[in-house]
C-alpha cells in the first residue's frame, strides 16, 4: 500500500583530455563548464601545473603505456587525443584503442590521423568505429576556443545520439527525445 518515488542519478560523462597543452585547456575548461568530469592525462608535468586547469579537472602524468593503470575507461566515456606530437599521439590512440573507451577524437588534419591508424592496422586489426577524425563538427572554427566548442558539440551530440546538424532544421520540439 506505499507509493515510491525512484531517482536514479547517474554521474556526468567522462571526458579524457590527452594533453595538457595550450588548446587542450579549453577543452578541459569548457568540458568542465558543461558538466563533464575532466581528466587531463600528459606525459609532461610543466603542462599539468593546477593553475591551468579548473579545480574540478583531475589531471594524471602519464604515457600512453602506463595511461590505462591510472583510469579505468567505460564505453561511456570520451577522449580526445590533442598532444600535436605524432609518436605520442600515436601510442595514445593504440593504448585507447585496447580500452572500452566510446568516443576516440582524433585533432588534426584526416591524412594524419589515416597515417596513424595504417601504423596500427599494420599491428593488428582494430576497431576504428570508436574514432572520430578529425574531432569536431565542421562549423568554420577559427583558433583554439572555438576548435574547443567544436569539439564539445560533437561529443555532446554523439553522447545524445543525434546526428548534428542546426536546429533550424529540426521540426520536432527541441526538448522532445526523437
């Protein structure tokens, strides 16, 4: 004869940042600003100094070798590999690609990223429907925070299951879930 009332809260999306170089901190800063759990992983301690970074950003020193005994990955959570250097970027992707992780960004050119992914295919195979690169949705960026909003409309969008595209074009109500 009792009513109850269920809440199921779940946390926010983890959003693992690779690199904590000068783009990747608005990244991690708008990540953060939207609600995402922030981990900024760099092998380099001189970028993951806390004065960079918001208090809420958990910031881990580690090469791609050893990324994996400092966080357990979940299909849903999201990476972003932005280190600019090719072998790391490189060992970052092949360490990523051994976890569950959902969501792989790739930064820069697609050439780059192909090149990347025949170095590892030549390894084994691999599963690069998880891989997203170049990151971000083509909206005419133009400099490091607003290659970040890219960035995080695409997560946001893979994360919700919808293609991207301007709600201009939508015809259902904004808020509806189809």
């Amino acid at each position: 004869g009792r009513e109850w009332f269920v809440d199921i809260l779940t946390p926010p999306p983890r959003l693992l940042v690779v690199s904590g170089g000068d783009d990747a901190v608005h990244v991690a800063r708008l990540a953060d600003g939207v609600g995402l759990r922030v981990v900024v992983a760099d092998r380099r301690p001189g970028l993951l100094i806390a004065e960079r970074f918001p208090a809420s950003v958990r910031r881990v020193e580690s090469d791609a070798t050893h990324l994996m005994e400092h966080l357990v990955l979940t299909p849903d959570d999201f990476a972003v590999v932005m280190t600019h250097h090719y072998g790391d970027d490189t060992a970052y992707l092949r360490a990523l690609l051994a976890s569950p992780v959902g969501y792989i960004g790739m930064l820069g050119p697609r050439a780059r990223t192909a090149r990347i992914l025949g170095v590892l295919r030549a390894e084994g195979p691999i599963d690069d429907s998880r891989i997203y690169g170049p990151v971000g949705l083509d909206i005419g960026t133009d400099g490091a925070e607003q290659v970040a909003v890219a960035i995080l409309a695409e997560i946001l969008a893979v994360r919700s299951g919808r293609a991207p595209r301007s709600l201009r074009e939508r015809r259902a109500p904004i808020h509806s879930l189809h």
